[in-house]
C-alpha cells in the first residue's frame, strides 16, 4: 500500500476480534501482523515478518523492556521468597479495615509511586493482592486500580520518565527550548490533561465505592464473592452460588481460566508457597524505597534503578543469612521467567506496530481528520484521532513520536492553544496506555495483580471509555 486508505483499519479490527474471541493476546497480535502483511505483498509477508521481528529485536526500547521487565520479575521473586512480600500483606491487612479501606491503600500507593508506570503498574499489584483477596476484592478490580494509578498519575507528575520523554520530543521538534528540557512547557500543559485527572477521579470513587461497579466488572466481583473463578463469558446468574472455603477461592483467584499468563502466575504462587512464612516487613520496604531513591538519583532511568536496587538487595539479604548467593541466583531466574508472557505480549505488540506504520495507518486518521482541525476544535480532534491510533496500535510513546511532528506544526499554523494541544495528545496517550488490551501498561497491571490481561482489559475498559468520552467533552467544551 503506497498511500493511506481505510483498508490500514483491517488489522487492529482483526487483532480486537480475535483477542476478545480467543482471549490470546500474543496469538492475536501476531494474527493481526500477518493480515496486513498479506495486504501489503502476499508473496513476501513471510519474509516482511521475519525482518520485522529481527528489526524489533534489535531495537534499543526492547533491549530496554526485556531488561526492565526481567529486573523487576527478580526483584519480585526475591521480595516473595524471602517472605517480605507477605509480610507487607499482613501489614496491610492490618491497616485495611475492610474493602473499602483495602482499596483506597491501593491508590494511595499507587499515587506515591509516580516515577514509573512500569514501576508502579508490577510493584503496587504485586504488594497489594494478598491484602485485596482477604477482602474478596477481585483481581480484576485490583488491575483496575493498579492501571488507573499507573499512567495517568506518571503523566500529571512532571518529574516521571513521561515527563523526561515527552518534554525530549517538545525539544526535539521546537516546541521548547532545550535549556529546560521541555519542562516548563510541559507543566503548562498538565492542567489540560483531562483523561489523566478524570481516569484518576473515576477510580478513586471506584475504590471509595461511590461509583458502583458496572458492566463485566460487576460480574467479576460477584464471581469472586461467591468464590468462582471469573471469566469474562460468565453470565450473572453463574455466579450466584454459595461461597467456597477461603483457601480454594485464592486459587481459584491466581489461576484465572482462558490466560496465556497460566505458568507465570503459577509460578508466582509457587514462590509464595515455598517463601519464608515469617518474614520482615523492612525486607520489602527497604528494596522498595531503594527502588525509588535509585530511580530518581539516576535521572528518572528506571533500568539503573532496578539493577542498582537488585545488587543492594542481594546484599542486604545476603547480610542477613536469609538465603545464599547461589539461592537467590535460582529465585531471580525464576522471577525473570515470570516476565516471559509480559514481555512477549509488548514485543508483538512492537511487531503489529511497525506492520500498522507500513500500513500508513497513522497518516490515514490524521488526514482524515486534518479538514477539520481548525483552532477551536484542534485540541478535541487531536485527542480523538490520538486516541483511537493508541488504543488501536497498543502504542502511546511511538504512536506520539511520529505525530508530534505533523500535529505540532498545525497547531501553530492555526494559532491553537499549544499548551492546550499538547494537553490533548498526553491525555489521548494515556487513555492509549491504560484502555489497549495489549498495551504495555495494561499487560504489566495485570501480571503484577496476578489477573488474566483480557479479563483485566475487558473489566476496566467501561471506565476508560466514561474518563475518555468526559474528557472530549471538555476539550468541545473550550472550544464552544
């Protein structure tokens, strides 16, 4: 295909549908990969796909991930094994009063975790499940908030590898000076990020139970009250049966049917199970804290992050003769093990994408859309085409990388309110990020909740939808 057309909106349509069919990211993503590599030149997609996969391979932001990704599994492992994790669960079950309360820590922890959303989507699940399942607080739920708190706090916080990123690309394309690195303007810009602000609105009154659960979600908690498994074909009257005894509820809860993420979970469990049942609350507080000063010292780069915090770990612990060397060498492979499926899902998501670019998917929408932007109504069609390209490509950052340049120069040729635009793409990136079933976000909330990611994509999407149509209808709202 030489030039934009509808026919570049087959594949995501594809990859929706079998996703939600198949309930297989990964089989659904590389499906999707392959129809519009058949559209592009049938006699060669086999070829097309090969140089794909290799050209994503190589490239440094999945060097990155892979790397990032696997850090945090090892963290992780070491957290469960050596019975901090478990500690931090009777800690917190000694705070929450109920589920209510059980909930509201969730956010709040997910709010004091702003530096990363990777960092915050697998440590805030991973601390918080074991409190949530006391309470009969659905995993899915629990995803929910995780996700919710994940993104769309790291994009409101000027200091978040969101903020070093995007103010980059302001610079990049002259949008700011290079002095301040994009900052200033960045920070004029965070009071018309309106998906962020409401995304966050809307779960804390989720969690404060003022919003009532809807649509799937409903299903899903009456599923976990009543101690069954929940999948996302379950009708309501499925669920009304007598609860179960509590142990079989939790395995019911880590072993969701219909995932691709089955061996990684069970594997989670696995460490539970074989970890130190009296472990130290400081031996999860300390790596978390080390974690987050670590991040921050090495300017907002969370791969140093993790790996100076995994070298400190090992020696505190080893300091303590919790576990030898050689012990915790095993327990971090293992917790790398746990990425594989996180991993995997955002390398084929990297895949489709690049299948989507050769499509001309991007420039389709936009020009499409381009008749209509004028100054009023530039910011609401900005973050309604973004909008869509990121939930449809499961890309918030390239998706945002190749537009700035063509969105940026209209809104200055048009007089638009920059900060206002700018506002506008932010909050359509991280609708992109939270409400995408295969998104980097969406998957790495689920695996740190121990939730089966169609289940968690297809239980939260009700409430991105309400937070995204809220938010075009503030920027209509300025523009009238």
């Amino acid at each position: 295909m030489d030039s934009p057309s509808a026919l570049s909106l087959i594949p995501p349509i594809v990859v929706m549908a079998v996703a939600i069919w198949l309930k297989r990211p990964i089989l659904a993503l590389v499906v999707g990969a392959i129809v519009g590599l058949l559209m592009i030149s049938p006699t060669s997609s086999l070829t097309s796909f090969a140089e794909i996969s290799l050209k994503v391979m190589q490239d440094e932001t999945i060097g990155w991930l892979i790397l990032v990704c696997g850090g945090f599994g090892a963290l992780i492992g070491l957290l469960i094994h050596t019975g901090g994790a478990l500690a931090f669960g009777r800690f917190g079950s000694k705070m929450a009063e109920g589920p209510r309360s059980s909930m509201v820590m969730t956010f709040l922890l997910g709010m004091i975790i702003f530096i990363d959303d990777y960092l915050n989507a697998l440590s805030v699940g991973e601390a918080m499940k074991r409190v949530t399942d006391k309470y009969k607080i659905s995993r899915q739920k629990l995803a929910y908030i995780v996700d919710s708190t994940a993104a769309p706090v790291c994009v409101i916080i000027p200091i978040s590898t969101w903020a070093v990123f995007f103010g980059g690309l302001l610079v990049d394309n002259g949008i700011a000076s290079a002095e301040d690195k994009g900052i200033s303007v960045y920070i004029s810009a965070i009071p018309y990020m309106f998906y962020p602000w409401l995304a966050l609105l809307c779960v804390l009154l989720v969690a404060l139970k003022i919003m009532p659960d809807i649509g799937p979600m409903k299903k899903a908690e009456l599923a976990t009250q009543a101690g069954l498994p929940y999948d996302c074909e379950i009708a309501a009257d499925q669920v009304k049966v007598p609860p179960v005894p509590q142990a079989q509820h939790h395995a019911s809860q880590q072993m969701p049917h219909h995932t691709s993420d089955e061996y990684a979970m069970h594997s989670i469990e696995e460490e539970f199970e074989q970890g130190n049942k009296h472990g130290q609350l400081h031996n999860f507080v300390v790596p978390m804290l080390m974690l987050i000063a670590f991040t921050v010292y090495f300017d907002i780069d969370v791969l140093k992050g993790v790996m100076a915090t995994l070298v400190c770990t090992i020696v505190y612990y080893a300091a303590q003769k919790l576990m030898s060397i050689a012990d915790m060498m095993d327990v971090m492979m293992n917790g790398f093990k746990t990425m594989m499926p996180a991993i995997s899902t955002v390398i084929a998501a990297f895949i489709f994408k690049d299948v989507c670019d050769k499509l001309h998917l991007p420039m389709f929408v936009i020009e499409n859309l381009t008749p209509y932007m004028t100054a009023a109504m530039l910011p609401a069609l900005v973050f309604l085409s973004m909008a869509i390209l990121s939930f449809a490509t499961g890309s918030s950052w390239g998706i945002f990388a190749v537009s700035i340049p063509i969105v940026m120069p209209l809104a200055q040729s048009v007089n638009a309110d920059i900060p206002l635009v700018i506002g506008a793409l932010l909050s359509a990136a991280s609708f992109g990020s939270q409400a995408c079933f295969y998104s980097d976000s969406t998957v790495l909330a689920a695996q740190g909740s121990g939730c089966d990611l169609i289940s968690h994509a297809v239980t939260q999407l009700p409430y991105c939808l309400i937070a995204a149509t809220l938010a075009f209808g503030g920027f209509v709202l300025l523009a009238l």
